[in-house]
C-alpha cells in the first residue's frame, strides 16, 4: 500500500534536495522530473531512469493532442506511440509517461487491483472531462472503485499565475453545472486581481473528480506552480514557449 503522505514540507524537501520528485514504495512509483531532464529527449530519460527503479526499456507514452482520449496499454503495444492525452495499465514494470510544462499531469493509483493511469490535463483535456474519462476506463478494464483510487496532481501552473480570458471561465462554469457542481464550488474556480482574471484547473479537476465518488482525502494536490518555481520546472508560459517538457512517470512493480 502506497503509505506515504505528500505534503508541501516533502515537497519542497524533494524539489531543494533530489534531482526530482520520487513518491515511491514496494508496488508502486511516481517521478516528476525537473529542468535537468527534458523529458521529451528519450536518451535523457532513459539515462535518468537509469539511476531509478524503473524499467526504462518499457517507457510507453502518447503523441498528446489536447484532447480527452485515453489509451489501454497492454502487452501488446508497450512502447507504442498514438494520438492521445492519457494513459492506463495494469502492467508490472511498464513506466508511463506523461509530458507537461505548465498542463496538470494527474496519476492515479488503484491499489486494490493493481492498476494505474497517467493524465496529461490542459484547459482543453479538464474541459473534455480527461480526469474522469481516465477513471472510468480504468473502472471498465480492472474494476477500479472511485472511492478508493489515489489522485495525485503534480507540478503545473497555479491559481497564482494563469492569467485567462472572461469567456474561458464562462465556458467552465457551464460545463461544471451541467456536471452538477455546486454554485458555491464553481465560485472558487478563478480570481480576479489588478483587473486581471485567474483560473484555478486544479480545483477544477478536483471538483470533477469528487463528483463521481473519488474521496477528496485521496486526492494529492502538489500545489507547486511551474510559473512561481520556474528555476525547477519547465513553463511554456515563462519560457517563451518552450518544447522542453517535465516527465510525470507512474509505474507498477
């Protein structure tokens, strides 16, 4: 059982101290890389994970398109690359990967069955219902129960920094009603400051995620914005668009 608890303090002991973010016990790990790792660089992390747990010959991920599209990686298409934005496996020893410098990436941990899913989750994904489209494949495939899965949001850019437009908040509080999300709920998903307008995706994916049964305790916010700790983390926003990726890595063992 994943028994360690993810807090600020751990986190931010990982982030001054490791060369990454490690959330590892006997049957499963979690990374997150930083910004000595492009994770898009298959020689890099091949090299990084070298030095892990994880078996590197096996790293499977997606072409991502920022869309809602889950893939099932089974035996027969480890390694395989397709259009998609997030994965899940019941594989032992088959990494998977996601790519982000600003999105959410979102693991999930289902313990019981001993299955796993990875989430890259922009605006456009959480819009498409990504977080959840990737639980209830999980659900149809090994029997997954939302209230016992485990979320874990890492590095991405926070309520504090990403500055949108009015009618993007407009467009999620529509689909956060037609989801059934309490008004006092929706209200909590953007801040306006110096006339300026910030969304809050985490929230928003966690509001989701509760909604069909994933109990709000399980669910691991990291809270670390790749916008305020940009010396750690890849931002396309503050790197003028940059095609450098941090790698969000979940494994069975």
């Amino acid at each position: 059982m994943m028994k360690l608890k993810i807090n600020k303090e751990f986190l931010l002991n990982q982030v001054k101290n490791n060369d990454c973010i490690e959330i590892i016990d006997d049957s499963f790990g979690i990374i997150n890389t930083f910004r000595n790792i492009d994770s898009k660089n298959k020689e890099q992390m091949i090299e990084f994970l070298k030095t892990k747990k994880f078996a590197y010959n096996n790293i499977t991920s997606n072409i991502q398109i920022h869309s809602a599209v889950v893939r099932k990686i089974d035996k027969n298409n480890i390694g395989t690359m397709q259009e998609a934005d997030a994965l899940v496996s019941n594989l032992k020893d088959v990494p998977l990967l996601i790519f982000t410098a600003d999105c959410l990436p979102i693991i999930f941990l289902d313990e019981e069955n001993k299955a796993i899913g990875n989430a890259h989750a922009g605006w456009k994904g959480t819009y498409g219902l990504i977080s959840i489209k990737t639980l209830e494949l999980m659900k149809k495939s090994y029997g997954t129960k939302f209230e016992d899965v485990k979320v874990y949001i890492g590095p991405a850019i926070g309520k504090c920094c990403y500055e949108v437009k009015e009618d993007l908040v407009y467009k999620f509080t529509a689909m956060l009603k037609k989801n059934n999300i309490k008004e006092e709920k929706i209200s909590n998903i953007y801040e306006i400051r110096n006339e300026k307008i910030y969304l809050n995706l985490n929230i928003i994916n966690i509001y989701l995620l509760e909604s069909i049964g994933v109990k709000r305790d399980n669910i691991f916010n990291y809270d670390l914005c790749t916008s305020c700790l940009n010396d750690t983390f890849y931002s396309y926003r503050v790197d003028d668009k940059t095609d450098k990726r941090i790698g969000s890595i979940v494994q069975i063992f």
